[in-house]
C-alpha cells in the first residue's frame, strides 16, 4: 500500500504540472471556456485530486475513492472537448500556432495520468475495502 500512495500523490503532482502549460496554451490559443467548465476544472480537474492526495498521505480510505472520481470526471471531461467534441478545445482542429503542439502533447499527457491515477484510485479503494 505504501508504494500505490506514493505513485497515488506522484500522478496528482504531476498532472497538476502538467495542467500549468496546458492552461497557458489554452489562453495563447484564445481558447474560451464557459463559466460551468471553468468552474469545473477548477473543482473536480484541479482542487479534488490535491485533496485526494491529502486524504491518501494521512491514511484515509476516502482519499483513493477521491482520485478515481475525480481522475474519472477529469478523463472523460478531457476525452470529450479535446478528442471527441468538435469546437476549438479539440486538438484536431488547432490553428497553426506556436501553442499549438504544447495544446496537443498536454492533453494527451492529461489523459493519460488521469487514467492511470484513476486506475491507481480503483486498486487503492479496492484494497483498503479487504
């Protein structure tokens, strides 16, 4: 259990590093989110999974259910506006930009710490269930 803490708070931090240059090449793209979305990353994306670290560094069984959902709501919520959801968010559809490329390397970077942390989350609630 120590080690899945340890990769636990490993993955939050570095999504939370991974976060900063995307947002920045957000607003270098004028890339403009909508209130609910703004409050939503900053809740569930950026907030939820600190405090999930907390949670999982003093011990407390809460902190892994806390990574999943929120590794859950940030994966999918990053699946949908830049993979799927056709709008200027969609790294398909980026302008030739010096952002551009950072854009498209983050939110696949995003993606995957967010699965994997998740994924993390899941086996840790699991365990800490027997």
């Amino acid at each position: 259990m120590k080690t899945l803490r340890i990769l636990s708070i490993v993955l939050v931090l570095l999504h939370l590093l991974i976060s900063i240059p995307h947002g920045m090449a957000h607003t270098n793209l004028s890339i403009q989110m909508q209130s609910w979305q703004n409050a939503y990353i900053l809740v569930v994306i950026t907030i939820l999974p600190l405090v999930a670290a907390v949670l999982i560094w003093r011990h407390w069984r809460a902190g892994f259910l806390l990574l999943l959902v929120s590794m859950a709501g940030s994966f999918l919520f990053g699946l949908f506006y830049h993979f799927i959801a056709a709008g200027p968010d969609n790294v398909a559809s980026l302008p030739a930009h010096p952002a551009s490329d950072t854009f498209k390397v983050t939110a696949v970077l995003l993606a995957l710490t967010e699965a994997a942390a998740g994924v993390l989350g899941l086996v840790g609630y699991r365990r800490q269930q027997h």
